[in-house]
C-alpha cells in the first residue's frame, strides 16, 4: 500500500509541469511577402502611368486626383455647384453606370446592369465606386478612372472583368435618400 501511495504522489506531482512550447523546425523569410511587395508598386506604377496616358489624350476634360486613389471628371452639363448634399454613412443612392477598358472598350454598357439601389458602406460594392459615390451629387454624372486595386483586383469580375484591370466608370447618380428619411418612412 506504501509503494502505491508514493506512486501516487510521483504521478500527481510529476503532472503538474507546464507545457513547454514547440518551435518550428524550419524558419521562412519574409522574401516572398517582400518580393509580392515590389511587384505590386511596379504594377501600380505601370497602372498610373497608363492612367495619366488617358488624362493627358482628353483635353475636354479636367481630371482631379482624389485621396482614395484614383481620378475623376465631372460631365460639364451635369456638374451641380448649388446642390451641397453628397451621400453619407446609411444614405440609400440610386444610379446608373457604365464599365469600359481604359481605351474605351465596352465591358458593360450604361443600362446593362440595371439602374443600382445601394446603401453607403452597407453593401458590398468595390471600393472606387463606394467612396466615388460620396462625392457626387443629385444628378450629377461623373467619370472615373481606377486602378484595379479600387475596382476588381486581382480576381476581377470572374465574369468580363479579369485580373488586375484598371478601368473606366461613367456614373449618373439619380436620388439621394438620407438615413433619416429612411427612418421616418419605416
């Protein structure tokens, strides 16, 4: 019985020692991750260029540069100075657009794709064309010029739209819903 006793302290003692962690047996470099870094600014790089390419063919136009990346024009017919509503964060748009290739291809044209009810940042929609669209107003058509990291990136459309293609987007925004009128109808 004492043998079994001092057992059954060595066990319970001996159960008591914490983990010890396991450490890989082989460490990577980051050179992968460094090496897709470089490819991507040279594919930015090569992107703007062909960007400010197509500003510089049109003189019709006066392109602005905006903080999320990417260019945009008004349509001179359409440009509202005394409207000061754009969309905000629950507001509910509805618009009209266009895709082509940066020389003009056709990938959808307007009236393709059915005029588009969207709530801001509520729904999924790619990224140049969300934050594009809180800079328009009331019936104001606008074009904007995005780097394939603001439109589909690397996956594309996985319909018309393949990989890495920057693109051309002519938007007519139609109404402008605010959050609060939305409320109040509910």
């Amino acid at each position: 019985m004492k043998k079994y006793l001092i057992f059954i302290t060595i066990i319970t003692f001996g159960a008591c020692k914490s983990p010890e962690a396991r450490y890989p047996v082989t460490q990577k470099s980051g050179s992968y991750i460094s090496e897709s870094i470089v490819k991507n600014q040279e594919l930015l790089e090569k992107e703007i260029a062909l960007i400010k390419a197509v500003i510089a063919e049109d003189s019709t136009s006066q392109y602005q540069s905006s903080q999320d990346g990417f260019w945009y024009t008004y349509q001179v017919k359409t440009k509202d100075s005394t409207d000061t509503i754009t969309p905000e964060f629950g507001d509910v748009v509805s618009f009209d657009y266009s895709i082509s290739t940066l020389d003009d291809q056709v990938i959808y044209a307007e009236g393709e794709k059915a005029t588009k009810t969207y709530a801001i940042d509520q729904e999924k929609l790619f990224s140049g064309l969300r934050q594009g669209l809180k800079l328009m107003k009331e019936g104001e058509t606008v074009t904007f010029l995005f780097p394939s990291y603001k439109a589909f990136g690397y996956y594309g459309d996985k319909n018309k739209i393949g990989t890495n293609w920057p693109i051309k987007t002519k938007v007519t925004l139609h109404k402008i819903t605010q959050g609060d009128e939305i409320k109040k109808q509910e």
